[in-house]
C-alpha cells in the first residue's frame, strides 16, 4: 500500500452568483507540491445558512466536512485533513 499524504485546506470562499440563489464555492487544497483547486455551484439552502453563521466555529466545521465531501467524491486519498491556523475564511 502506498503513503497517504496529509491534505492542507489552503483556501475556502463563498460567492453568491445569481440573485436566484445560487452560490459557488471555491476550495484551494495543498498536498505535499501538488495544489488541488474544486469550484461548486449549488442552491442548498442548509449549507448556505451554515456558511453564513455568526459562530466560526461553525462556519469552520463545515468547511471541513464540504472540503471532506469534495475528497470523498474526487476519490483522494489522504490520512488527515489539516486547516491552516491562520486562516480568515470568507464567507
């Protein structure tokens, strides 16, 4: 079996692109030399909500679980999924 790497979330924003609704979101991952960049328009609502939350713990958890989905559905393989500490994300 190979090594696993460890996956830096080096950037997060939320656009709304419409007055429709819909929404885009952008993530900047880094594994090792390798920059990973996913775009995804949506209109769900809950995400939305939760992207837009006064609590930054919140706002942080998701972006963790939505940057883990991404993964997930690219097929990446990784043993942890680090946010960088000085991060201000944009929401």
């Amino acid at each position: 079996m190979g090594k696993q790497s460890i996956i830096k979330i080096l950037y997060f924003h939320r656009r709304r692109t419409n007055a429709n609704g819909w929404y885009r979101l952008d993530f900047i991952f880094q594994r090792g030399k390798k920059i990973l960049h996913y775009t995804l328009s949506t209109r769900d609502y809950e995400y939305a909500e939760c992207f837009c939350s006064p609590s930054h713990i919140e706002r942080a958890d998701m972006i963790v679980f939505v940057a883990e989905l991404f993964l997930e559905i690219h097929k990446v393989k990784y043993s942890c999924l680090k946010r960088t500490p000085s991060q201000a994300y944009a929401t």
